[in-house]
C-alpha cells in the first residue's frame, strides 16, 4: 500500500528544524538544570549571569565590555570577543613588531591582546556551568572559566577573605609540550586575608602552589580527552561547606569552602602563559623575545549558566 505524501506547514517545518538544531548546538533540556542536578533538586538558573550566546552580538549590558586589567597582556573585547552561530568566540593575539619581521623585545607584553567576559552582576553559593573547547595554540593559551570578586583592603579583621577566587576551569597550563600535558587541566581557589593591618601592607595570599595553605592547593586532572579538540562541560559546585569541580559530569575534585563567600563575578577568558610569560614580582610579565607561535589563537563556549538552589544561597 502506498503511503500519502505529507506536507508539512512552513511554519512546523522550522519549529522541527529549530529543534533539531538546538540539540546539535548543545542548547537542550539537560542545561535547563545542573548536568550534575540530583532528582528532586530545585535548581533557578539566574540570567544576569548565564548565557546561550544565540543573539548577533555579546550582550554587553550582561558583560563588561571594559573590564579591569591586570594581566601581562590586554583585554581588548571590542576586537577579541563576538557572538555568532549561537557560540561565543574568544581571540588571543600577537601585534609585535617580532610579528612584523622585527626581532625586538616588548618589556610591557604590550603586544599581546585577549578577551574576557566579565558578568556585572555578583554571586556566591550556586551552580556554575559552562560548554567550552579550547583554544588549539599549545603550550601559551589557557582558556578559563572562573569567578572572582574586588580586593576590598578596608577588611582588618585578621583572618578574613579581602578576595575570593574559584578557578572552575583553566586549561593547557603547562609550559612542556610533554605528551599528555596537554590534557592537564586545573581547578584551583586563590584567595587574600587580612592580617590584621589596613591596606595593601595587610594583604596575605592563599595561592593552590602555596603548600602552607592546604585548603588551596591545586586540584590537577588529567582528561581522558584533548579538550582543544571538542566541547567539553565544566561545572563547580559552591556551597557554605564544600566547593566541588566536575568535568562532564564527573566529580575531579574538592575542596572545603573557608574563604570563598565573596560576591563574585563570572568570568570567560582567554590568557596568556609560558614560554611567553612568566610569574615574577606577584604578576605574569613577558618572558624574553616575542614569538611568533600560533597566533591568533581561539577558544569557543557554547553556553554558560548560573543556577541556584531553591532560588537562593545554599
């Protein structure tokens, strides 16, 4: 028996299509909730921090299109960061006079210019998700996806957090191209305690390579993948007790919550490392001649969501 032909209305025909790609650009009812959402869990996702990327350009009254700078290279979102095809795009680049056939020195890392998403609106305790590969430029790129609140140095108290910081992902860190290095990702926590003394004076580092200060030491994993090749998921899990790093999923560590209940920023962004830069006098300064490397280099996020539980702090 022949079957009858069908025709569909136009307008069902792109309510199929649109579905369709939204399950192939990652924009599904799984990131509704947490990837790591236990039955039963009430997760409020919260917009003035989350993301699709779907319109035609970045929503800047969302994100700092100026954010602060404080790198060995600088934040030019004007030129580095767009919107399109539903995928945000972060660039980093190399404006050198090395790249123009000079052989010369750029002491201020002047040359370089990257990208960061910087959320204006602040949180704390939540869930924080995002869909990223990596940039392909290996060793000198680190993509990130972290949070970050001001350094506030009229805290005295001795003891308390002047800066909270939660690095939920930083990827292909390392200066060695040793094979697997590549695979290494870390999910760290840097905070800044008063001492007791008002001002900079007063300031004392919790750093992961410190290992005086065991609640911020590093949490390293080694990915069954090359996360430069593909999209994969980065949550973190921030509660009044306990902050914990998955990777699709995964669990890959965590670490007890001291010092992290600062309002805090969400942040993307593209940086700069070894055996360009180099860590000296308590920030990242250029490290010999400028190279030519691969320049420009970018990374993708397909999405990045901000949940809370029950709609409010756990």
């Amino acid at each position: 028996m022949k079957l009858p032909s069908i025709t569909l209305p136009l307008s069902v025909f792109f309510l199929i299509s649109s579905a369709v790609m939204s399950q192939l650009s990652g924009q599904t009812s799984q990131n509704v909730r947490p990837l790591t959402a236990a039955a039963g869990e009430n997760w409020v996702i919260r917009w003035n921090r989350s993301d699709d990327f779907n319109a035609r350009e970045v929503d800047w009254r969302k994100w700092q299109k100026s954010p602060e700078q404080f790198s060995g290279w600088r934040w030019d979102n004007e030129r580095n960061v767009t919107a399109q095809d539903g995928l945000l795009k972060i660039t980093l680049r190399n404006d050198s006079p090395a790249m123009k056939g000079k052989n010369e020195k750029d002491r201020e890392g002047r040359a370089y210019t990257s990208g960061m998403l910087k959320s204006y609106a602040k949180g704390t305790n939540g869930y924080y998700e995002a869909r990223i590969k990596g940039a392909p430029m290996f060793p000198g790129a680190s993509p990130a996806f972290w949070l970050y609140s001001t350094i506030d140095d009229t805290i005295t108290q001795a003891g308390e957090a002047r800066y909270s910081e939660i690095d939920i992902v930083e990827m292909t860190q390392r200066q060695s191209q040793k094979e697997g290095n590549e695979r290494i990702t870390d999910h760290n926590l840097h905070a800044i305690l008063s001492n007791g003394k008002p001002g900079v004076p007063g300031r004392e580092w919790h750093r992961p390579n410190d290992e005086r200060f065991r609640e911020a030491q590093a949490n390293e994993y080694r990915t069954a993948f090359d996360p430069r090749t593909d999209f994969h998921t980065y949550g973190c899990r921030v509660a009044t007790d306990m902050i914990i790093w998955y990777v699709d999923g995964v669990e890959v560590g965590r670490k007890p919550n001291k010092f992290w209940h600062r309002p805090m920023s969400v942040a993307l962004s593209l940086g700069l490392r070894a055996p360009y830069l180099k860590w000296k006098d308590n920030k990242l300064v250029l490290d010999g001649e400028v190279g030519a490397g691969e320049f420009p280099t970018e990374m993708l996020v397909d999405y990045v969501r901000v949940w809370e539980l029950d709609g409010k702090s756990e």
